[in-house]
C-alpha cells in the first residue's frame, strides 16, 4: 500500500505551508490506504460492511483499554527506555542513520 501522511511531522509543523488543503483532500478521498482495503475486502465478499464495523469497533474497545492503561500505569524508570528496542539476532535488515546496513539473523 502507497501511504500518505495527512498531518505534520510536529505540532511546530502543521504540514500545511508545503501542500495544498484539496492535496490532502484528494488523498484521503482517493488514495486512503484504509479505505481502498475496505473497499476490496467488500468487492471480494472477505466481509461484510457489518463484520468491518464490528472489527473496527473491537479495535477501537482495545485501543481505549490499552490507552486507559498507559494512562494509570507509573512511569518507566528512565534505563528502561532503552530497554526492549532492538532484539539480537532477529532476522530483520536494520539501516542506520549513515544508511549502512546491519544484519541480524534468528536464532
């Protein structure tokens, strides 16, 4: 899928001095990467419009929660920040900030 990122890169980037209201419009009405799956999920018969709402309701109820939990959870001593970012030998081709690539491989 082409994706397209509608907002800024930050709240001091609203992404609105370097292209256009009706781009974005466009975007969303014809390239919507979401929206074209759902479009052929229902072309197809995978689902039916209301198994997709149904999902998409499941989604959001789990997203609530985790947020909610986030939210109540104390925050991470800061050496946990580094904690779980990258897995050794995961298999995965990892690029750096100079673009040189490094490999890591399963174990």
């Amino acid at each position: 899928m082409d994706t397209y990122r509608y907002h800024g890169h930050s709240m001091s980037d609203p992404g609105s001095t370097y292209r256009t209201r009706d781009e974005i419009s466009g975007v969303r009405q014809e390239r919507d990467p979401i929206e074209r799956i759902r479009k052929l999920i229902l072309a197809h018969d995978i689902a039916t419009e209301k198994e997709l709402k149904d999902t998409e309701k499941e989604i959001r109820k789990e997203v609530d929660e985790a947020i909610a939990k986030a939210k109540e959870s104390p925050m991470p001593d800061p050496p946990e920040l580094f904690s779980n970012i990258y897995v050794k030998d995961s298999g995965l081709e990892v690029y750096g900030p100079d673009r040189k690539e490094v490999r890591l491989t399963l174990p």
